[in-house]
C-alpha cells in the first residue's frame, strides 16, 4: 500500500499569519518517491491521532519563533510568533513515540533536534561570525560524517546544496548526532540514532526533486521506512 505522509503546513509570518502555505516541491518530493502527502493545519486537539492515521511526518521550512530555552546563550529569537510551534511540538513527539519516521527541513530539523537538547543561534552572521547561509542564489558543499544514517542512505561523502537558513544548530547533545557539515562548521544534518528514523536536513532537499541529485534518496529512504 503507499504510505501516507503527514506534512505539517507553514504560514505567512512575514504577511501576519493569516494564510496556511507550503511549496509544491514537498508534496511533488513526496509523490515521486512513491508516497500520498497529505497537509496538516495548526489544530492540535485535532491531531490527536494523526501518529495512528499516517505512516510518517514531514515538518517544512518555515519563519517562526521558538521559545527562548531552544536558543544557546542568553539568544532570543529574531523572527515572528506563530501557532504552528505547539502543532509540530506535539505531532513530532506523537510521531517518535510511535516510533514513526519523521523528516524535517529547514525549521523541521532545528525543532526535532531541540526537542532533544539542541540549541540554536537566532542569527549566523552576527554570532557565528561564518559565510551567509541566508540568500536564495547561494550554495554550498556539505561533507557527510562516515557512519551515519545519511551516509548510508546516499552512497556519497559531500554534494552541493543550497543556502536558504539565518537561524542555526549550535550545540548538540549526544543523542543528536551530526551528520553533515558545511565547509565553514555549520551543522546541516542531524539523526536521532535511537529512532528507526528520525533526520533533519538544514537545506532545502524538496528543491532538488525533479533533478538527479544524490540528496533525493534521502527522500526515498524516508518513504520506505513508512512502509
């Protein structure tokens, strides 16, 4: 059967948070890799099954604040309030109770690996003193640690990827392990080794999804493992 995939919704911080958004490519990225997604809206007591109802968990990019203990240091964060933090709060937690796949991008990995003991930079420039991660023209190389989950799953040690994050990993406990780095330090890539799978990816991988780029079979994997 193809497995359903849940796929949190974002909204438009930047335009008062007054619409549900999420790019095509995730849906299109789900699809091609053999699953049927499905978005989900900011409702939690209306979530409350959704670990039983779906297969696995997808968390998108988004602009939003986390609360103040997710950040490193005395940091706060620089980017609007949101009623999405709860709702993917709660259906991660639901998801790895269950033992379920989860993916998250962009904002979905920097949540997974803080409901873990991470923590964050509200803004790399300013406090990481690195090269921009923040422009829709940039790319960069990511190197990824031997024996790891991703370098299982994609056969190759570094690609290129593209740059589209201000906010940041910092600092990972031991239960989150790192797999990928960009060539300046910054954390790109964690997995949750306990979990059957559990990977957050800092770049945009959905953007690559009609391309041949070795990061799509990150997307497969997710998808047989829902299996």
């Amino acid at each position: 059967m193809t497995p359903k995939i849940a796929i949190l919704m974002d909204e438009n911080t930047s335009d008062g948070g007054t619409r549900y958004e999420l790019g095509k490519n995730y849906v299109e990225a789900i699809a091609r890799a053999g699953g049927q997604p499905f978005g989900l809206f900011f409702t939690p007591s209306l979530l409350a099954n959704a670990a039983n109802e779906f297969d696995g968990l997808l968390c998108p990019g988004g602009r939003f604040a986390y609360p103040d203990n997710f950040y490193a240091r005395d940091w706060t964060s620089n980017s609007p309030a949101s009623d999405r933090f709860e709702t993917e709060r709660q259906l991660v937690g639901d998801f790895l109770a269950a033992d379920k796949p989860v993916l998250g991008i962009c904002a979905g990995m920097q949540l997974l690996a803080c409901m873990h003991g991470a923590k964050m930079t509200p803004d790399l420039v300013k406090t990481e003193h690195v090269e921009r991660h923040d422009g829709a023209e940039l790319s960069h190389r990511v190197l990824i640690e031997p024996k790891t989950q991703l370098a299982e799953i994609t056969g190759v040690t570094s690609f290129e990827v593209n740059s589209l994050h201000r906010e940041a990993l910092v600092v990972c406990p031991d239960e989150v392990a790192v797999s990928v780095r960009a060539d300046d330090g910054i954390i790109e890539a964690i997995e949750l080794p306990e979990q059957k799978f559990a990977l957050g990816l800092q770049w945009h991988q959905e953007k690559f999804c009609t391309q041949s780029h070795p990061g799509n079979k990150v997307f497969d994997a997710f998808i047989a493992a829902c299996c």
